[in-house]
C-alpha cells in the first residue's frame, strides 16, 4: 500500500470506530431510558393471622341493683364512687324512726295478746268449774239436764275465745317480727363483694318505695374478671366457637392489645334494620384494672394463625404490569415474549407432594401470581400458592423463597412507556 493510501484510510477507520461506538452509547442510553425503575419488597418470615372482627362493650361478670325495701329519709351514706364493698358491709342508713315505732307498736300488740289469752284460759278455768258442779247436781237429780247442757256449752265456748286469743298472738308476733326486719332494712348492706360503680342518691333524699324498690346503688363483682359482649356478624358466626383466642383494643389505650378467649356464643338473635348478629361473650382478665365497664372494645377473634410463616405483602399480590391482563388462577402463567418489556417467563416451581397439597388444603391455599424482577429489568410472573392473609400481608406456600424480591409498583417519575400501578415503596 502506498504511503499517502495508509494516511486516507486510517482517519475513515477511526472515524467508523467512533462512530459505532457513538450509536452504542446512544442504543444503551435509550434502552435504558425505556426500562421502567420497579419498587419492590422482599419475601419475609413473619406471623400472619386470619381474624374476624367485631365490636362490644365491656362489662363486669355481675352487676347488682341495690334498693331498699321501705321508705324515709336517707340518713346517712357510708360509701361512695369507685368504693370497694364486702358482702355484709353497711353502706346507707335509712332514719329508722318511724319504723322503731312500728316496732314499739307491736310489741305492745303481742302483749295485749299474750293478756287476752291469761283472760281467756281464766274464763275456760271458771266455766270448767261451773261445767263440772252442774254435772254432779244432776247426777244427784239436783240440776237439770238443760243447766247441765248450758254449762257445758259456755266451756266450749271459752276453750274457743282461748283459741282465738292465741290466733291473736301469733298473728302479734308476725306483725312484730316484719317490723323487726323494716328495720333491719333500715340499714342498707351490699349483698357482694365488689365496687361501688353507680351512686344515685344523697344524704337527706327520701326513699319512696312504694310499688317497687328504688335503686339506690349499682355495684359490680370484682373487676378482675369482666366480658365484652359483642355483636358478631351472622356470616361469621360458623367460624367463631368457645375457646378461640381474641385481641382487641380501646380507645383508652389505643396501642395495647389486650387478651382473651371466647366464652360462649349465644344462640339468641338481634335483628335490626334486617341485620341479624350474635352476641359473642369474651373472657378477659383485668388484674390491673385498666379496663372498665362501659368501655367500647375493638375485637379480634383469632380463626387460624401462622407463626414465623413464609409472608408476602399484599401490595404485591395486586400489582400487574400494565397491559397485562388479570391472569386465571387457576391456569399457568402466559408466555409474554410479545409483551412491552419481551420477557420469557420464569419456569413454574416443582409440584409440590401430595403432603404438602393436604397441608395446603388445610390452610385454605389459594392459587395467585406476583411479578418479581427479571436479569433485563424487566416483569416476570410468578405463580404461588397463598395462604392466610391479614388484609396486609399474606402467606406464601410455595412459588417464593425467603428474600426473594417482588414488585409493589413503579417508581414515581421513572421514565420509559410503561407505567405499572403504585405500590408501597421499597422496603
């Protein structure tokens, strides 16, 4: 080659060079620009529980009206709100004037009684005499049969007046005896032991007890042990039973989770505006006290539970590429070759055995896709089988492994055509 050749043909070869490597750059920048940027999450152990929920009240395990029986002037109160009683204990006095009274009165009743019958049994005494004399006068023919008869008769008769004197007295002593006990009611008692939650009159209020007993107090057993009464919805009735776990919460301590367990599901239903519910009674143990009646609890009621389960997020499990069409569960993943991103599908996992379909079933399994991450940062699909879910995330059988990533969405602002839906943000 000549030498003025080789200096015209060096410059073109240097010049296609940088040329190729100019589109290659420019090739690389734009197929970059066209991959979207995913946001994705992890696969993660974690424990997941399926719960019905519900709410209810809480209240104590029993609650009593106290009243009183007669009526006056309070006289005195010996307790108050939130005071802690023992069964027995004096808690308001009644003024017990009027009925120590009643009580005098009848006293002195059984004691005219008790007069009336000394008078009666003289009187039975002297016509006993008088029956008797006539009887010997008439033997010896010195009385007539007809004094006889009368004498005898005027002895029934004071044996009778005998009779009803002592009617008279027991009916004296009854008398004195319900007086005794108005008095008695004078002084008003808790009948259990518990507290004082409810106090609905003051010294100096008279007691009207008239047709019925007034309620004067309301106190509840003991506080350590109290029920949430819920209203459980009746389509899940049939997956709540006695002895099944329960969470729940209250407004008053937003962040704590109390405890408790199922007690009995009542057959009776309420019916308002058409909805039917059932009351669901719940256990709880209040050794500290936090809890009290009244209180509206959020409740849980545990139907199965994983611990340390295989967990995906549900953000995941409801992403798609876009112009993806929602695939059938129950059928395999479609080829996407002629897709937007022309990704080949990753290959299926092994089947799983026969135990592990039983235990599947057990679990309530469900078949669902995800999209993970492909090598050319583009979507490729997954088929798993899914178990319990909280609403936020969802238990994975097989299809994942543990750190396994999955797409929740696409970055806001990523450029590129394709634009899946949002999900929650890397994690």
């Amino acid at each position: 080659m000549k030498k003025g050749t080789r200096f015209v043909v060096i410059p073109v070869v240097a010049a296609v060079v940088a040329a190729i490597v100019i589109l290659l750059v420019f090739k690389g920048r734009d197929d970059a620009a066209g991959k979207p940027v995913w946001q994705t999450t992890k696969v993660h152990r974690g424990d997941v529980a399926y719960k019905v929920t519900a709410s209810g009240t809480l209240s104590p395990l029993v609650t009593v009206n106290v009243g009183s029986q007669v009526s006056g002037r309070l006289q005195e109160i010996l307790v108050d709100f939130n005071s802690p009683v023992k069964a027995g204990q004096l808690i308001a006095v009644i003024d017990p004037s009027i009925t120590e009274l009643e009580v005098q009165r009848a006293r002195a009743s059984v004691q005219t009684a008790r007069a009336g019958i000394a008078k009666a049994s003289a009187v039975v005494s002297d016509r006993k005499q008088v029956s008797d004399r006539t009887s010997v006068l008439r033997d010896r023919r010195l009385a007539t049969d007809m004094e006889a008869d009368s004498a005898a008769a005027a002895l029934e008769s004071a044996r009778a007046e005998l009779l009803s004197a002592r009617a008279q007295l027991a009916q004296a002593q009854a008398m004195l005896k319900q007086a005794q006990t108005n008095l008695g009611y004078t002084k008003i008692v808790s009948p259990i032991d518990g507290v004082v939650i409810s106090r609905q009159i003051d010294v100096g209020q008279t007691v009207a007890a008239s047709f019925q007993a007034p309620v004067l107090f309301q106190i509840a057993g003991d506080l350590r042990k109290m029920e949430v009464h819920t209203s459980l919805a009746e389509s899940d009735v049939g997956q709540v039973h006695d002895g099944m776990p329960v969470e729940f919460t209250v407004d008053a301590f937003p962040s704590r989770v109390f405890k408790g367990e199922v007690k009995q599901v009542r057959y009776s239903p309420t019916t308002v505006q058409n909805v039917v519910t059932y009351d669901a009674v719940v256990s709880v143990d209040n050794e500290d006290l936090q809890l009290r009646p009244g209180m509206t609890a959020d409740v849980s009621f545990i139907v199965s539970k994983s611990t340390n389960a295989l967990v995906v997020s549900n953000t995941a499990l409801r992403f798609k590429p876009p112009s993806v069409a929602e695939p059938d569960p129950k059928s395999p993943p479609r080829q996407s070759g002629g897709s937007l991103f022309g990704f080949m599908p990753r290959p299926m996992q092994q089947k799983p055995s026969e135990t592990d379909e039983t235990e599947m079933a057990k679990k309530t399994a469900g078949r669902r896709t995800v999209w993970v991450p492909g090598p050319a940062g583009d979507a490729v699909q997954v088929a798993i089988e899914a178990g319990i879910t909280d609403g936020r995330i969802t238990e994975v059988l097989s299809g994942l492994k543990e750190d396994d990533l999955v797409i929740t969405g696409v970055e806001s602002g990523a450029s590129g055509a394709a634009k899946g839906q949002p999900g929650s943000g890397r994690m």
